[in-house]
C-alpha cells in the first residue's frame, strides 16, 4: 500500500516537473528556482497611477450631468403632513382596534422575514419557490393581462375588493 501511494506520488511529481521548469534564467534574475511558473514583473506605482489618472479623466468628460430644480415639482409640507395625520387621528373612534391591527402587522412581517430566512437557509428550497414563483406569475399574466376582457374583469375585481374594504359595499 505504502509503495503504491508512493508511486502516485512521484507520478504526480513527474507530471509537475514536466509542466514547469524547477529553475529557470532570465536577464532580471540570473539563478531562479520554483516550482511557480513565471510571471511578468509587477508594474510600478507611478505608471499604475498616471494610467488610472488617465482613465478618471476620460470617464469624466463622457459623464456631465446637470442638477436643477423645478418650482413646479410637488415639495412635501410636513407640517401639513402632520396636522393631516392627526386631524384623522382624532377622528378615529376605536384607537385600540387600530394599535392592535398595526401591531400584529409588524408582527407578521417580522414573522414572515423569518420564515423566508428559514426557507433560504434549506439548500434546494429557494430555486423551487423560484420555480413556483414564476409558474404563479405566468398563469396570472396568462389569466388576467393578456387579453383584453380579462384586464377589464381584473379591474372589476379590484374595485369590488376596494369597495370591501372601504366598507361601502
């Protein structure tokens, strides 16, 4: 057993040395031996930094851009933000239902990153729910975005959903 894994390993050696040259002679260095094979010298510092110099200057001239300011662009008014929020608010009539909704909202994200987290960590699991994912989202472009009678149904659904729950249905 021993002179068998011997064997292997002077075959191995052969086929190295056979590929690269233990000792080789260049004009930089007279006497170098490795079982490295060569590589050509590093460039310097100097020639690395005029040449990236080079390149930031040409990439700049081909990107110029220009920021400038609207007056008609929508600004966000905080303070009328904030007097909105708590004008509705106050007219709420069950502050707790909402507090506990939004609680368990918060909750069930949290949960859910979890979840997915858990999922991802499965070796296999992620490509199925790609797979799953992609199969869910051609049937719904087959189903409800192709044609034009399905766009309109889907529509249709929607505002009955928001009509639920606006609650003025």
């Amino acid at each position: 057993m021993a002179a068998a894994a011997a064997s292997t390993s002077m075959a191995a050696t052969a086929v190295f040395a056979s590929r690269f040259p233990l000792c080789s002679t260049t004009k930089a260095s007279p006497a170098r031996c490795s079982a490295l094979p060569y590589l050509p010298p590093r460039l310097s510092a100097t020639s690395f930094s005029s040449s990236l110099k080079f390149a930031e200057r040409k990439r700049s001239s081909l990107l110029q851009v220009k920021a400038s300011s609207s007056e008609e662009s929508a600004a966000v008014d905080t303070s009328e933000l904030l007097t909105d929020l708590k004008e509705k608010w106050d007219a709420l009539d069950n502050k707790s239902t909402v507090i506990i909704y939004g609680g368990g909202a918060i909750v069930a994200v949290w949960l859910s990153s979890i979840v997915v987290g858990a999922i991802n960590s499965v070796p296999l699991l992620p490509k199925i729910m790609e797979l799953v994912g992609l199969g869910y989202t051609g049937w719904f472009v087959y189903r409800y975005l192709l044609f034009k009678s399905n766009r309109k149904e889907l529509a249709e659904d929607i505002e009955q959903l928001k009509k639920k729950i606006a609650g003025t249905e």
